[in-house]
C-alpha cells in the first residue's frame, strides 16, 4: 500500500514539471538507445563475420612460398620452391589432412565483347570447390577430363562476372584471357572481402594455368583441408615435415614457406570488432553518467520546490524513511522511463537504419532495465537524503 501511495505521489511530482522532466529522460533514452545500437551492430557483424568463416573454410591451411632474402635482408619476393608433387605428398601422407589441393594465380586482362577488367586467374584442380565452399551458382566447376586434358575452359567470380556481363547470365560465352579465348561454363556466388577479394578472381584448370597460359610448373599455393579444427597442430607438423624434406632444409635452417589458417584475418576482424563495439559501449555508457547526473540536478531542484511539503508531511508523522523512499521512487522512475524510452526508439531506430529485421538483445535488455533502475537510485540517493534530513521547523517556515 505504501509503495502504491508512493508512485502516485513521485508521478504527480514529476506531472507538475512535465518539460524539465522529459528533457531528463532523454538523456538516459539516448544511452540506453546508444548501447543497443553499438550490441545489435556487433551482432550483426559477428553473424556476418561466422558466414563468412563458413564460406571460406575454417579448417584450411594455406601454404605459401617464403620470401627470398638478398644479402641476410629479407625482399618482397617469393622464393619459388612449391610443386604439384608437395601437394599430392602431403595429401597422402598426413593422416590428419584430407585433401592438398594446389593452386597458381596471376594477373591477366579479361575480355568480353567491350569490356574488361584486370582480375586473378587461378589455375586449381576441381577439388577446390569442396575444400574452398565454392560451389557454383549456376552451371559447373571444371572436371577431371579438363584438368587432364589442359582445357580453356573457365568458371567466373562474382565481381568479374558483374563487370563483364552486367546481369546477365554468362554460361556458354566465349571470354578472352590474355587474348586466348575460353569458354564460361559457371558462375561463382558472392563471398564478400577476406583476406584477399575471392570475388575477384577467374578459375581454369591448372594444367592449362601452368603450361597454355603462364608457362610455369610451380605453384603460388596449396589449400590443406583438415579433418577438423583441432587437428591444426598434428596438420601443422606434417606439412613442415614433408617440405622440409622436399625442400631439402637442413636443421638450422628456417622454412622456406609460409603456413597460415585461411579463416586468420576475419578472426583478426572479427576480434577487432568486438574491442570497438567495447569501447563504443564504454562511451554510451558516459552518456548514461551524465543522465543520471541530469537526474541527480533534477531532484535536487525538487528537493528546494518542495522543502514546505516535506515539513508539512514530517509534521503530520511521516517518518525519515517515509521521505527518503519517495524521493528515491521517483529517481527510480525517472531512470526507469527513460530506459524504457530508450530501449524501444532504439530497437525502432535499429530496425529502420540497419535493416536486418527486428533484433532484440534480450540479455542487453535485462541489463538496461537494472542499470536506469541503479542510475536512478544512486542519482536520487543523494538528494533523498538531503529531503529526510530537512529541519521540521526551518521547512514549516520555508516560503
């Protein structure tokens, strides 16, 4: 019954200032609403982060050649030390990997009708599409009989295919690769940036990479899919076991390649972004100090309006206790709506500018609800004391 006469009288309160009122609420409103933005962000970028994790294969080793080193100083260059011939080794001599597959890229000019474009080529075997989640879209990744048989046959990138043939649909066309012509036979789904842009990128057969177009017989690198995530340290070995071997490296030499999980840089993203959303959180949470700081100015200002009233309720024997908890209870309202206000034009505000649908952090919701309640009570602490410990006599004869 006291808690109920108790909220009458701190919403009566805060009806009698209604502008001074709303203004306070808003400064929680804006807080809250912040860190709901910042959380729902950072969602929805962890969401879009694991997709593509997913899509690029997160139990791949990429193997690529060392850096060549002139006079004891390491250069930008590759050594060129990879074969075919490592690949198929380490596919069949781990026991922890389930497939090498080897790869060559280069520059080249892409051509169709008017337009080109300066993409990737890459020469791979049709392995590739199952250890890299690259299954085409439409039409078909290259077989056996193309790779053996050195076809120009070749498989698009999204970003190439865009850029050639606008939106229409490419399988059967003839396109030039440095002015030798191949045919199209499937299209690749968009798999967005990661370490490199895999959407930029021209597929063919690596017999016809290496010997029709660049005239090579070594490789850039060779994608090792293990059986699964743990096995990353007995895959790791194996691969330094067999190169080293291969490559003829004496003990006190180092490894003249590089071993790095494919799934690395959006690891590195993925960690990045939750230190921003962290500190963007961290800043929010001022906005919320200094609307309980508005709300503190707020109560107190009520507490000097209101000192006859608190004589008044003190002389007909309301308690210390009896005033501290009212003006505590409309701090806490205060907090309260203005979390609520927050909460709800935040989740409306997410929806309308982020636009991936209505998103609830139910647990970041909870919180709030505790926090504007604790900002409340900690703003109003003081001023509640302050009103309880008014003189009886001096607040009877204030005017």
């Amino acid at each position: 019954m006291i808690l109920f006469e108790n909220l009458q009288l701190a919403l009566r309160s805060l009806k009698t200032n209604p502008l001074r009122s709303v203004l306070t609420l808003i400064g929680i409103a804006v807080g809250i609403g912040a860190v709901l933005y910042v959380v729902v962000l950072g969602e929805i970028t962890q969401r879009s982060i694991k997709e593509r994790l997913e899509s690029l294969g997160s139990d791949v080793l990429i193997i690529r050649p060392g850096f060549s080193h002139r006079h004891g100083v390491r250069t930008s260059a590759s050594v060129v030390n990879l074969k075919w011939d490592d690949a198929t080794e380490i596919a069949s001599t781990s026991d922890v990997i389930k497939e090498a597959v080897p790869t060559y890229s280069g520059q080249g000019i892409v051509e169709f009708e008017d337009q080109n474009w300066t993409t990737r080529i890459t020469g791979t075997t049709p392995a590739y599409v199952f250890v890299n989640n690259d299954d085409p879209i439409e039409g078909r990744f290259f077989n056996q009989d193309e790779l053996d048989r050195r076809a120009r046959v070749c498989v698009l990138g999204a970003t190439v295919h865009e850029e050639l043939f606008g939106g229409q649909s490419a399988i059967g066309q003839s396109i030039l690769i440095k002015s030798k012509r191949y045919t199209v036979i499937g299209l690749l789904e968009a798999k967005g940036e990661s370490w490199s842009s895999p959407d930029d990128q021209v597929f063919i057969p690596l017999t016809t990479a290496q010997e029709r177009l660049f005239g090579v017989d070594h490789l850039s690198s060779i994608l090792a899919q293990m059986r699964s995530n743990s096995d990353y340290d007995e895959a790791l070995f194996d691969v330094e076991t067999i190169l080293r071997r291969n490559h003829r490296l004496r003990s006190d030499q180092d490894n003249d390649f590089r071993v790095r999980r494919q799934d690395l840089f959006l690891s590195t993203i993925q960690e990045t972004n939750e230190e921003i959303a962290n500190f963007i959180i961290l800043i929010a949470c001022v906005s919320l100090v200094v609307g309980g700081i508005g709300i503190a100015n707020m109560m107190l200002v009520a507490v000097t309006e209101r000192i006859r009233e608190i004589g008044i309720r003190r002389a007909v024997g309301a308690r210390k206790i009896h005033v501290l908890v009212q003006f505590l209870t409309e701090s806490m309202i205060l907090g309260v709506m203005g979390g609520s206000l927050g909460i709800i034009g935040g989740s409306i505000f997410n929806q309308v500018q982020i636009g991936a649908g209505l998103i609830l952090p139910w647990a970041w919701i909870a919180y709030s609800f505790f926090i504007c309640a604790g900002i409340g009570v900690i703003a109003g602490l003081y001023p509640a004391l302050r009103a309880a410990n008014e003189n009886v006599i001096v607040a009877l004869r204030w005017e």
